[in-house]
C-alpha cells in the first residue's frame, strides 16, 4: 500500500510495480495450501466463515481478473470438504483474512499495468462518484446506441 502510494505521489512506475508485485505474492501466500499463510488463516475458520472467503474470493475476482483470487476461491472450495474446520467462529481471523483480500486486490486495481475492463478501477471510481466523467467504454456505448441506423 506504500508503494502505490509513493507511486501516486510520486508518479515514478517503479513504484507501481513494486506495489503491484508486492500484492501478487501477498495473495499468492493467500491461498489455503499447504504451509503458506492462508492454509494457516482458513484453520481457524468454520465451514461457513469458509465459504464466506469463497464467495469474498470469487466476487474480487469478478472485479479485479486476477488469477490467484481464482486459486484462493478454488482451494477454499477444497478446503470446504477437508474436515479440518473448527465449531467455533473466530471473526476476527475471518476480518482479517477478508480485510487481506480486499485491500490486496485494491492494490492490483489502482496499480499501473492493471488490465482494463469494464469492471475496472475506472468504472468503480464512476459509479462511486470519486471521478467526474465516466470511463471510455462508457461513453462508447452510449454513443454507439444513439448512432443512427445506416440508410444503405
């Protein structure tokens, strides 16, 4: 998060790839398999806290398009069957785990090199009224629909 800061004080693109590098490994250590941290982070979780990082996983991943979201999604769905689930709810290993995903994947969103889509850091930062004008493809469809039909 200091990097992409820095990156957008500064201007200077190493800095948003540092950023953005930096938040690939943070989710790559995300995914709940076999000594990395979100193995670890998805022990102490019920079946339900569980499927709540799956869903959180999944719909970051329909925002953002980056591919460890879909390992950490996967393997919670493994996770889900693996019996190793505890009958008391920690909410606070459930904020954090959530929390992580969340603002890693705000950093691949807001980094420079992040792909653009319509569900992109543009589009959010439209429909959230953070920025004046809505983003290119926006504007493209709207003026594609009001185009008339051709005569030939």
């Amino acid at each position: 998060m200091a990097a992409l800061g820095v990156y957008y004080v500064t201007g200077v693109k190493i800095w948003g790839v540092i950023a953005q590098f930096g938040a690939w490994v943070n989710l790559f250590n995300l995914i709940p398999v076999w000594q990395l941290d979100g193995s670890r982070g998805l022990r102490s979780l019920t079946r339900t806290q569980r499927g709540l990082v799956l869903l959180a996983a999944a719909t970051l991943w329909l925002l953002v398009r980056n591919p460890m979201l879909i390992a950490v999604a996967l393997c919670c769905v493994y996770r889900m069957f693996t019996r190793d689930w505890q009958t008391e709810p920690d909410n606070r290993g459930l904020a954090q785990f959530l929390g992580l995903l969340a603002a890693l994947s705000a950093v691949l969103m807001l980094s420079p090199g992040a792909p653009r889509s319509p569900r992109s850091a543009d589009s959010l930062c439209f429909w959230l009224r953070l920025s004046p004008s809505p983003p290119h493809h926006v504007v493209w469809r709207s003026f594609a629909r009001a185009a008339p039909p051709s005569t030939a």
